[in-house]
C-alpha cells in the first residue's frame, strides 16, 4: 500500500488559503471544487463549516485524484451562534460591521481532508474569538476603501485594516484567515506526510 500521498491538493480558489499553505512551505495544487457552498446553520455554525468542506473535499475525492491528500476549507463568522455569511452589497456589509461594532464573536474553520488511495478520512473543526472595536460608519466606509467586504463573511478580513477594526482575538490568526494552520501541520507531523517545497 502507498505510505505518502502523492501531493497535496487544495479544493478551494482562495487566495488567502494558498497564502497561507505557502507560508507554512508546502507545495500544493489549486483545484475548484465543483460544489455549492450550504447557508444553512440547523445544527450550528460550526457544522456548517464541516460540512461545507466536507462537500468541497468530496467533489474532489475521485480517481482522477486519488494519489492527492485533498484539502476541503471553509470558514464563517458566528455572532450569538448565528452565521454571518457574505453581504450582497455595501449596504448589507455595513450593517454586518455595526452588528460586530464593539462586541465578541466567533470565527469558525472547518477542514476536510481525503486520501483516496491511503484510504484517509479526517476533519475537524477550529474556533477563534474576534474582538471588535467600537466603530462607526466613517472608520466602517474607511475599512471598506481598504478591504472589498463582498467577498468575504461578516464583510471583513483580519489580513489588511485590522488595527481599523479589531482589538484583538483570542485564538488563532491564520484560522480567521481561512486555515487553522498549526493544526493542519500537527496532523501532517502525526500521519508523516511530507509536502514541503
């Protein structure tokens, strides 16, 4: 039986997820996940994730893949147990921010990860805990000249403007970034996979 996945492949076009795999020096391929993405939290936010990058690592689990360790993420932002996804518009954005304006909430990462050949089923889920400051709209209309809020859940990124709105998190950056990193390289450290550059 092979040992080793054959490579690591990212089910996910997120830039921010391929910064974050190369910071960590892997070397790793990008593929689209040929899914759609679920909004809905019946069981909590944190299921959600699981099984949005559950579905993610699955459409790529086949044989046309089946020597890659495939690599499902997905990530959103929780106030009072309640997801936050990605705002339609500007305005829809706005309001995001002035819910989170002064209080905590709670980012969400889940990752899937899928070996078909090795037989290699593993996910888990991360937490980090944000906290904003308290903003108004002219610093929120600054923010959003900085970071394109539509893109992205609660309408906002911790890797550009963040002394703009955060005052601090407890827990892992990278995880609010999209990937929980150190947890990733620790099972990588368990299972003796090697993908460094």
């Amino acid at each position: 039986m092979q040992l080793h996945p054959s490579y690591l492949l990212l089910a996910s076009t997120s830039p921010r997820r391929s910064e974050l795999l190369r910071r960590m020096g892997l070397k790793f391929q990008v593929c689209s996940p040929a899914t759609e993405e679920c909004d809905l939290f019946d069981n909590g936010p944190e299921q959600m994730v699981l099984k949005n990058a559950r579905l993610k690592a699955d459409s790529l689990t086949s044989a046309r893949f089946k020597d890659a360790l495939v690599v499902g993420s997905d990530t959103t932002v929780a106030l009072d147990g309640i997801a936050l996804g990605k705002p339609s518009d500007i305005p829809s954005a706005r309001k995001m921010l002035q819910q989170l304006s002064g209080r905590h909430h709670t980012v969400f990462t889940a990752v899937a990860l899928r070996w078909l050949n090795g037989n290699f089923i593993h996910e888990f889920y991360e937490s980090s805990r944000v906290h904003f400051k308290d903003l108004d709209l002219a610093t929120i209309d600054h923010y959003f000249t900085i970071v394109n809020p539509l893109d992205k859940a609660g309408s906002y990124g911790i890797q550009a403007g963040r002394d703009l709105i955060i005052k601090s998190v407890e827990g892992s950056i990278e995880n609010v970034m999209g990937l929980p990193t150190q947890s990733l390289a620790k099972i990588f450290n368990q299972q003796n996979f090697n993908f460094a550059q």
